[in-house]
C-alpha cells in the first residue's frame, strides 16, 4: 500500500546538511514531493542533489519568495544560512541579510500560509562557549552568541521563538553541533585537513589547536531533525554525539590515517578573533522524548571514509 504522500521544502538544499537531507528523504520515502530552494551561492552543490528532487527553486530567501508559498508544504525544513564563521568576520552584514531576515521571510510566508510545520536548523554556537571542564549547554542554557554568524543565527531563533508565541505557529528549532560527512564544502575544517594534507601543503590550525568541538555525522543530524519534525513539539532540541575533539587532536588523526607526520605537516596559523573555546551538547532531551540514538559512532572508520572522497 502506497503510504501517504506528503509536499516538503527544503531551503538551503545544494548545501552540505541540506543536500545530504534531501538524500535522506529520497531513499527513506520515495513518495514525497521534495521542493528544494536554493540561492545557489558558492558553497552549493546542485549535482549533488539534482536527481533527488522535484522541482528546484532558485531564489534568495533574503529577497521576495511569496511566490514559493503558491503551493502548501507539509513540512518545510529551513537549512539556508550562510555558516562560515570567518567570512561572518570579514562581513556581518551578508549574515544578517541571510539568517535573520531571510528567516524572518520564511516564517511569513509560513505563517499566511497557514499550513504545515516548520523546522529550524540553528546551531549549538547561539549558546556561546564553555570552558574546558564546564557541563553540556542543554535546552535551558540562555543563548549568548560571541561571533556575528552566532548571532544571526541566535536572532532567526529569536524570531521562531516569537512566532510559536504570538502566532501559535507550528515550528520546532534544532541547535546541532559541528557536522562532518560527504559533499562539505572545502572551507570547512575536515575537507581543509584532508586536502591539505593531499596536496603536501601544511594544514592551518587556529592558535594552539586547544580549541575543543564536539562532531556529529550529518547522516545522524538528518535522522534527528526528521525525528524532531514528525514527533517533536514547537520547542528546541538539541542534536549531539557525545564525541568531543580538540582540534589538534583532530589533525592528529586524520594525519595517522592518512600516514603523516603532525609535526611536520601542521602550521599554527593566528587565533580566530572572539575565538570560542569549546562546545559541547547535551541531547538528553532528544534520546528520552524522541528516541534517538546516533548510528555512526565509529569516527576513525568514517574519517577513513571521508579521506577517500576528500583524498
């Protein structure tokens, strides 16, 4: 028996976590209509996702999209954000033009339109940062973002949160913590370490390399925020692993796989200004309410991996 069809958007769908969650819907139930809309920045991958969908939107969510809300969408998974905490440095104004009143877009079209639910994909960086013996941020810790990509994220979570109260509109947000796993965009640190080391060129590391994150695969991300969409209440959850790494440690690893020497082939580069120390997630809330339990808790095997595809 065919199971019921349902109309999902997914904003930010050529990116990393967006592309590899259309993916994910695609192989899991093939009967969804899947809309994708994308500004198809410099960090978009179409091909990646371009056999996965329905129909492709390419438009700015900063700009006009009324028109995207010509059709109702069951759920509507808003990952589109500019992400790159350096380039949110060098210019603060293309991240507020993205997240916050991209955002703010979205969830009027969300709200006229009455219908459906919307989950936003936000960041365990809206909390700030923890020394190295501090508990896990939870739920309840208040938001105090230290870098401009941190707060424009916290205001698009600001601006859900003040949408679910005034409007009594039906939207879950979701604070994950650092992603890793196929088509991430060279920038980011694990493709930078892998392609660094690849190429003979030594891989840069902020300050000492002390700087601790905590890494989740984006596999296990997207099954939480499905989770979160179809059992969750308009509320935060947070989505983690457990698994925390200092940087260094990191490089360290991947340079053993790869049979490298760290010492050789790592380059202390000068700290990232209003650098956060470290994160750390708890996702208590998620593992007793909804049920998850991440699948991919072998790192080592899947940095093998992702040498392979980055290498």
């Amino acid at each position: 028996m065919q199971k019921e069809s349902k109309n999902i958007l997914v904003t930010g769908g050529c990116g990393f976590i967006g592309g590899n969650f259309i993916r994910f819907l695609r192989d899991n139930f093939p009967q969804h209509k899947i809309t994708c809309l994308d500004k198809c920045g410099y960090a978009s991958n179409f091909e990646y996702i371009k056999d996965y969908i329905d129909m492709m939107i390419t438009k700015d969510i900063s700009e006009d999209i009324s028109s995207v809300f010509a059709m109702k969408y069951d759920y509507i998974f808003h990952f589109a954000a500019e992400s790159h905490v350096d380039n949110s440095i060098a210019d603060p104004t293309i991240f507020v033009k993205s997240n916050v009143l991209g955002t703010q877009n979205l969830l009027e079209g969300f709200r006229k339109a009455n219908y459906g639910k919307f989950i936003h994909i936000s960041t365990d960086e809206v909390y700030g940062h923890l020394g190295f013996n501090d508990p896990s941020f939870t739920e309840l810790t208040p938001i105090a973002p230290r870098s401009p990509y941190a707060a424009s994220k916290a205001s698009s979570d600001l601006l859900c949160m003040a949408y679910i109260e005034t409007f009594n509109c039906n939207i879950s947000i979701t604070r994950c913590c650092n992603n890793y796993g196929p088509n991430q965009h060279n920038e980011k640190f694990i493709p930078t370490i892998i392609k660094s080391l690849s190429q003979g060129k030594k891989v840069p590391i902020y300050g000492e390399g002390l700087n601790v994150r905590e890494w989740v695969h984006v596999h296990d991300h997207n099954l939480a925020v499905w989770s979160v969409a179809t059992q969750g209440k308009n509320e935060v959850y947070n989505i983690g692993s457990g698994l925390e790494l200092s940087n260094i440690e990191l490089v360290d690893k991947i340079c053993t796989i790869m049979g490298k020497d760290l010492d050789k082939n790592a380059i202390f580069v000068e700290d990232r200004l209003g650098h956060d120390f470290r994160y750390s997630i708890n996702c208590n809330k998620i593992k007793e309410q909804l049920l998850y339990e991440p699948l991919y808790n072998d790192f080592d095997e899947q940095l093998e991996e992702l040498v392979k595809i980055y290498g």
